[in-house]
C-alpha cells in the first residue's frame, strides 16, 4: 500500500522547487493527489509548475478538477484564466477572470488582466473599465495607466492618453515603452518638439527598441529634418531589417534631399517586403 503523503511535506517541498524545476513539482504533487484525489489544493499547485513549463492544457485540466471540488476557489479561476490567455483562448479567460472577481471584488490585478484581455479582443470601452477599476484599487500602480493609456492612443484620445502615461510615467521613471507611447500620442496631436524629446528618452532606456527610432525619424522627416530622420530610420532597419515602413519613409527622406537613387532603392525595398507579408498572411 503507497505511503499516504503528509499535505504539510509536499507543500514546504513545493515551495524549494524554483520554476527551472517545475518538472520536479509535477512529479511531487502528482504523487500527494494520488493520495489524495479530493483535495482541491493538490490540483491548484500541480497546475502551477505546469504553467511555467508551458503544459498550459494539462494546467487547465488540474485547474478545473480544482474547481470542480471547490468552486468557490477565487485563485483556481485567476490561474485557470491566465492559462487561458497563454493559449490564446481569451473568451475562456474573460470568464474565469470575471467569476475570480466577482468572488474577489477588490483585485486590482484581476481588473487589470482582465482589461488586458478586453485590449486584445478590440474590446476597448471594457478594457478602459476595467483598468479604470484596477487605477482605483491601486492608484499607485503605474501599469494600469499604462495600459488604458495605450489603448486610449488606439481610441485617438490622445490627450487621454499622454495624461494616463505622464501618470505612468511619474510612478515609474524608467518606463521606457510608457515614454514611447506619449511620444506617439504628442507626434498625432503634432506636439513634435515634446514627441521627439519623449521618443528620444525611450531610445536611451531602450537602445534595441527600433519602433523608437523608426518613429522619431517620422517626426523628424514631419519637421523635415532629414538627415536626422535618415539616421533614425536607418538605425531602426539595422535592428529591425524586415520593416516596410521604415524603409518606406527612409525612402520619402532620400527624396526629399534629391537622391534618387537611393530613395527607389528604400521605396523597392519596401514594396518587397509588403508583398512578402502579403503571402505569408494568405499562406497562413
């Protein structure tokens, strides 16, 4: 007869097992629900080191027999959600993470998941509702202005959206993608002054970001500064060689100072690329 395992052990062993051995907390909380298959808290952790391994299904699987003995679970629905959103299965995520809060209304984090979630199936008034209601639960949280900063840029509410990223910004000083997207909002709203300043500052704390430089070298072709944004794209297409655009308006730069040559090589450039893009979708 199996030796039946003591709840106590396996957990103080789970919690020595890092993530780069989730391999060996599947092993170990297999055997505890072996022993002990009505324990809801085994399937909640086996589905755990699962999700770090990218076993998301089998994660799923434990989450739901998780559930299944104790519905009221708030954390099975958080877990089983978020490995929903691993796999791309964002309705199914939308649920779990609605039922988590609805059973923990004050989780800010549930909110801003969930929000995320909404951005990704273009769901933007949600999406803003939910990260409104994360900013309220933790108004010091730069991620939630953040992320309902992006998607106001989506909106076109571009004041919106430089007000939540300059809050983003404050909580967090070294938030490069944050100055990123107010540099796209100030370039919309044609601040270009601001935006490059802005872009720039995404550029230091980001120096391999190419959408950094790719759009500060639009600003800088916008207040016709060619040099600087042939520089700009340039360096953009060294680290990104694959994108259209920048060689598109590297292109209309090259143009503009007269060289021809080199601005039909950028514009065949990217003609090429399109097409590539084009059959690959259609392949796809």
């Amino acid at each position: 007869m199996a030796k039946r395992l003591n709840p106590k052990e396996v957990m103080n062993e789970l919690s020595h097992i890092t993530i780069t051995h989730s391999r060996q907390a599947v092993a170990v909380n297999t055997k505890f629900i072996e022993n002990n298959p009505n324990k809801s808290g085994a399937y909640t952790n086996l589905g755990t080191p699962y999700s770090t391994t990218e076993l998301y299904y089998n994660a799923i699987a434990d989450y739901t027999r998780a559930l299944e003995l104790e519905p009221t679970h708030a954390e099975g629905y958080f877990n089983r959600g978020f490995a929903y959103i691993s796999i791309k299965k964002y309705y199914n995520a939308i649920a779990d993470y609605t039922r988590a809060l609805e059973l923990e209304p004050t989780h800010a984090l549930g909110y801003l998941t969930r929000g995320l979630v909404y951005n990704n199936v273009q769901e933007y008034d949600k999406a803003i509702a939910d990260l409104t209601k994360a900013t309220e639960l933790n108004p010091t949280h730069a991620l939630s202005y953040f992320n309902r900063g992006l998607v106001y840029n989506k909106l076109e509410k571009y004041d919106k959206a430089i007000a939540d990223l300059t809050k983003a910004i404050e909580l967090n000083p070294i938030h490069a993608e944050a100055y990123f997207g107010r540099g796209l909002a100030y370039g919309n709203i044609q601040k270009y002054v601001k935006a490059i300043a802005d872009l720039t500052k995404a550029a230091e704390l980001n120096p391999t970001h190419a959408e950094s430089y790719a759009n500060r070298g639009l600003v800088y072709n916008a207040v016709r500064e060619y040099d600087k944004a042939i520089a700009d794209l340039t360096r953009a297409i060294e680290l990104n060689p694959t994108r259209a655009k920048a060689y598109f308006f590297r292109g209309f730069a090259y143009s503009s100072i007269q060289q021809s040559d080199k601005a039909i090589a950028d514009y065949t450039k990217a003609i090429e690329l399109n097409l590539r893009g084009t059959a690959h979708e259609q392949y796809e």
